[in-house]
C-alpha cells in the first residue's frame, strides 16, 4: 500500500516538473511514467486522463505553496507591508531556485498552463482560475491591513491592488523566463511597491 | 509568382491564429496547411521547419503591430501619457477583438510563445525577448518624456518603469485569459498609471 501509494505521488511529482520545463501538449504520459519510475498500467490506474492528473497535480501544488506562503507570512516581521513582501518573494522562489539549481528560469506553473491550454482543458483552465483567485485574496487581505495602517499612498479597492500585484509577478517572471534572466525577478517587489504606493 | 507568395502568406496568417488560440505544440504543420488551403509541400517549399515559420510569424505579427502601435502614436492626443495610454490601448486590442468576435480571449502570441516554449526552440525564444525588448523601449521613450515633462511621480529609470508596464499588461492578459474575463484588461491602464505614479 505504502508502495502504491509512493507510485502516485511519483507521478504527481514527475508531472509538475517535468510540465513546468516542457509544457503541457509536449509531455507524453509516458515520459512522466519513465521519469517516474512507474509502469504506463499503473497511471490509469491512479487517474483517467492527462487532464485529470493535471487538475490534481496543480492542486497539490498549491495546496503545497499555500502552506510555505502561510508559513512565512507567520514568520514575517515588519507588519503587513512585511508579510506582503515575504509573500511576493515567496511566490518567487520557485523561480530563483530554478536558476541557481538548474540555469534555467522555468516559470510558474500555474501561469505557463494558463497561457498554453486552450478551451480543450476546461476542468484545468477552472482549476486554475481558483488559484489565482486564491492568491488575489491572500494578497488582497494584506493590502486591506496595509491601507488600514496607513502604509498604502493607494485608496483603490484592494480587490483590484491585488490583481495588479500578482498581474505584476505573473508579467515579470514571463519576461525573465523568456530572457532567462533572474536579475528581472529583484524588480518585481519596487514595481509592486510603486502602484501600491508604498509610503 | 502571386499565387506562390499568396501561399506563403498565407500559411503565415493561419499559424499565427491557430498558434495563439491552440499553442505551439499542439498545432501540427497539417493543420495550418488544411486551415491555409495549401499542400504539405509548399509548406517545405516555403519553410525548414515549424521553429523557422514562427520565427518569421513572430516577425511579421510585430513588424504589423509596429506599425499599428507607430500610427496610434501620430494619433494619439494628450502629449506623452496620452501617448503611453494610447499605446497601452493598442498592445490590448487583439485580446478586445478576439473576445468580441469570438467569445474567446485567447492572449497575446509573444506571452504564450514565451511561456510555452522551453529551451528547444531558442531561435523562437531569442526573437520573442527582441520583441519584448522593442516592447520595453517604446515605452521607456514615453515614460523619459513624460518624466521631463513632470507628469510622472516616479522619478525610478524609465526603463525600469517600461519593464513593469509590460510585465502589468502581459500579466493581466494572462488572468484575463484564465478567467475568460475582459473585463480585467480595463484594470491594466489604472495599474500602470499607479505604478507610474502618473498625477
């Protein structure tokens, strides 16, 4: 049981690497079972379609970065422009670990299947969705926190400030992927900073 | 001679659409031969390789957006936001267009080429961060003269500036894609003027 168990979450594993480097359409189910370790009997065994593994992969994902994002807005010091910052750069990490492990600036997954999916992966396109409106929230809260303390220039609706900080991210971390270039990802939080107007 | 050129011009108008709704890996040279009305053949008359056809699709999408945005420009009232606005409006259109005619809004080619490819097409990659580039240094030019005229808070590089204008309309045009939602692609001219710090 443990073992199959292992073979599952192998899969998962395998599939959010190795989709983030190559893309959706190029990866074969059968690279992610090699990359694996699993026999290709053993993936429909654990799910019905690529689609299905990916909706589940990308969960899982999140349900992961939403703990460490939680885990250091705890840790956090500086108040809530503090937490909004740990949580940008947190959002950022994969990114940077990327280049210094691997060279390569291979982007957020949620964002590459965003622009690459068209309408033939609803139940992915919805999924995904969710979790950027999820991230738009917890950057939501904390800019509600940031205007009520007086540390916002900005009196728009924190709604919409949330919207234009993860826009932010998910625009800069394209251009450094397409540039390869990490030094772009250290703009990301004066951009944010600025149309917050951060005091 | 028409008719050959006609062909190729073809082929070029088919893959740019089909690219940008379907991606790059999932559109096979079959289907925008079948979408061209023009024979495998000619595709290898007139192309090496799918890699060498977007390279020049990517071209000729940005030489004609050059244009467009250049003529905007000569139109464009208002002194240089006016300008930077009317600029904005005009990188938007397509995503206006298609979800207008279509119901669909399905990106920007350079975004999802961008985030699509990995490290297998670098002629492609090398030529979308050229156009980013070009992008970037279009509107480095507005923002320098919108700062020399004081319409501008930031005093940061203009080309700093430019980088996160970008990154705020790809990165919106990615949520709005996500969400099928135009709807958000009016926030992104309200968070580049916050982030401008425009008075």
């Amino acid at each position: 049981m443990g073992r199959t168990s292992d073979a599952r979450e192998r899969i998962l594993d395998s599939s959010r690497r190795l989709m983030r480097a190559r893309g959706y359409t190029a990866l074969g189910i059968a690279d992610i079972c090699t990359d694996a370790g699993v026999k290709k009997g053993s993936f429909y065994h654990f799910f019905d379609s690529k689609q299905a593994l990916t909706v589940e992969a990308v969960d899982g994902q999140w349900a992961q970065e939403r703990r460490a994002l939680e885990a250091a807005l705890a840790e956090a010091a500086g108040g809530p422009l503090g937490r909004l910052r740990a949580l940008v750069e947190c959002l950022l990490g994969t990114q940077r670990t990327d280049h210094s492990e691997s060279g390569v600036i291979h982007g957020c997954l949620y964002g590459n299947l965003a622009l690459e999916l068209s309408g033939q992966e609803p139940q992915v396109r919805r999924r995904l969705s969710e979790v950027f409106d999820e991230q738009v929230g917890m950057v939501a809260r904390l800019i509600g926190e940031a205007q009520e303390a007086g540390l916002i220039g900005s009196t728009a609706a924190a709604d919409a400030l949330a919207r234009s900080t993860v826009a932010q991210i998910e625009g800069m971390v394209l251009l450094a992927r397409v540039r390869n270039d990490p030094a772009l990802l250290d703009e990301v939080w004066p951009g944010a900073a600025r149309l917050l107007g951060v005091t």
